[in-house]
C-alpha cells in the first residue's frame, strides 16, 4: 500500500522528505485555532508539535511545526532538519512575498509585522546550514502561486535589496567590514566562460554565496599581495576615471604593437592569465583561488607605475595604456568593485 503522510509511516531514507514538507506545511498553523493557544499566544507552534504527536504524525512533521518559526531573534537557534528548514524558509518568504505584493514594507523604525526579523531569519537559515538558493526565483513562484491582481515584475528587485540590507546587518554583527560587502554586491557574481573571454552579470540573489565572496575578499585583504594590489588597483581606477570625466580616448581592445616597454608587456601577459585563472576560480566558485589568481597582478602593477608614464604625448600609445588599466579593473571586477573598498 502507498505510505500514507497522515499517520506518520513515510521516511526520509526513501526520499520522501518532500512529502513530510508538505504535511508540514498543511498543519503548521492549524494550533492556531485551539484554545490553549488562544490564551497563550506564546505557546503556538509548541503545542503544534505536542498535538501532531499525539495524532500519530511523523516526529520530522511534528518538529517542523514548532521550528518553522524560528529563528525568532539573533541569539535563538536556527532549524537544521531539512523538513523544518523548508517549511520555516516558505513561511518567512510568502510572508515577505505577501507584504511586498500589497507595498506594505518597513518605513525607518516601523515594523510592525516583523519582517526584518523575517528577513534576517532567512538569512541565518541560509547561511548557517549552507544552502544555496536562488531568491528571485522563489520571490516568483511565491507570487505566481499565491496569484496576486498586480504584476510581481516590479517588487522583486526591491525585496532582494531589502535582503542585501539584512545581510549586511547580519555579516556586521559578524564582524565582516560593510565596504568588503558593498564592494562584492557592486560586482555581483560572475558567470565567466574564460574561453570566450565572456563575462555575465548574476542578480546576486545567492546570499550564500555572497558570503563566501566576502569573506575570501577579506582574508585576501589582509596579506601584503592583496593590501598592494588593492593600491594598485585603486590608481589605475582613479586614472580611468579621471580621463572618462575628461572625455580621454580609451582604445577599446589593447594592442601589444603599441607597446614601448617591457613592464606593459609583462602587465598585459599578467593580466591575461589572471583574467582566465581568476574566471575560472569564479567559475568553480572557489573563491580563494580566484583570489591567489589576483594577487599575480601584485608585481606587474606595481612595475607598471613605477615604470610607465601613462599620459604619453602620443595619443595612441595613451589611449592603449588606459585600456591596459582598464583590464585591471575588469580583472579585478571579477571578484569586487575595489572602489569601494577603504585603504
């Protein structure tokens, strides 16, 4: 006979987790409506669990229903068991779906309905059991199946900003310094296929991975390789933006015949393998990796300035100098917008 949810005889170790999550979710509100917690309003989702069990459900969908409310604040433990992440994470995004849909977000200290908290719910869960999820599309499909009058195309932007705002929030408490976080969500994830030379904008949606990106940045931060090239970097981006203001030429591709000294060969032939190995790092998302890729740039930069002037007098040697700094800064926009980052 078909395992039947209701009595609890489905099991995880036959990939019927997806069932129990179901089950979960039918009954995570329905202790809602018994008097215990309509006098102890504090006590939902504990007696939730305490009535499944003595339904006969299963102990995963019995716990599911008293955890999915957590966290409930920053030092409150998140849900680890993969029932009650899934129920907790539905119920905080269609909550968060919900309040955006009707355009009845938090305003300054106002929050009535908690949704920071929410948010930063999300999050921990997220983060702390490493699950990698795709926000966007699940602020979608919460909204599709839901099917609310307006159109959903115009809040979803919105609702992840609100997410990057808790993450920074979150990774702030965690110590992570807010210009590290800036300069990561102002590059976004890359999808590079190196051998193409191409590179994709992600919407950064994958908080996770957000992380990862943040705290790889930092550590390489703090080595000599990456204090020196963040310098480095940081002049040539201010030269580039200096000329751009100034309407400079700026070749569109880098041209090795215009080359008059060894240090923009050797810049150039550096560059070019730190654009491919860091690219491909991204694209195993081995972020470590992607910055020891980088820190090769520290040396050639380095020599570049030392060596080169860049505002030759011949207008075509100029403009193909600029475009070698402008391959720095692409280099490095792999990883961060180093802009943005103090020092």
């Amino acid at each position: 006979p078909t395992p039947s949810v209701a009595f609890g005889d489905i099991s995880p170790s036959r990939g019927e987790i997806t069932a129990l999550a179901r089950r979960a979710a039918v009954l995570a509100k329905a202790d809602l409506t018994t008097e215990v917690v309509g006098e102890f309003p504090e006590l939902q989702g504990a007696m939730g669990r305490k009535y499944a069990l003595l339904q006969g459900e299963h102990t995963l969908v019995a716990a599911a229903i008293e955890e999915h409310y957590k966290p409930q604040g920053p030092s409150d433990r998140v849900p680890t068991d993969p029932v009650s992440v899934a129920v907790a994470l539905a119920d905080k995004l269609d909550t968060l779906v919900g309040f955006w849909a009707i355009d009845e977000k938090p305003t300054g200290s106002k929050d009535p309905y908690a949704l920071r908290r929410a948010a930063l719910g999300v999050i921990r869960i997220l983060v702390e059991n490493r699950v990698r999820l795709a926000l966007t599309s699940l602020f979608d499909r919460a909204y599709q199946m839901a099917n609310y009058l307006s159109s959903g195309t115009a809040f979803s932007a919105d609702l992840l900003a609100f997410f990057h705002d808790r993450l920074k929030v979150y990774l702030r408490d965690q110590g992570a310094r807010h210009d590290l976080i800036d300069a990561v969500l102002a590059a976004g994830s890359r999808l590079i296929s190196p051998s193409r030379g191409e590179i994709g904008q992600s919407q950064n949606d994958d908080l996770l991975q957000i992380v990862r990106r943040v705290l790889a940045l930092g550590s390489f931060l703090d080595t000599e390789d990456g204090r020196n090239l963040l310098a480095g970097t940081k002049r040539a981006a201010n030269i580039l933006a200096a000329e751009e203001k100034k309407k400079t030429t700026i070749a569109e591709n880098v041209e090795p015949a215009l080359f008059r000294e060894d240090a923009e060969k050797s810049l150039f032939a550096a560059v070019n393998q730190a654009e491919k190995e860091a690219g491909q790092a991204i694209h195993n998302e081995d972020f470590s990796a992607a910055m020891l890729a980088l820190s090769a740039l520290r040396e050639p930069v380095d020599s570049f300035f030392e060596r080169v002037l860049v505002n030759d007098e011949d207008q075509a040697v100029r403009a193909n100098r600029l475009a070698l700094l402008a391959r720095i800064r692409a280099a490095t926009d792999q990883v961060a917008d180093f802009s943005k980052i103090a020092g």
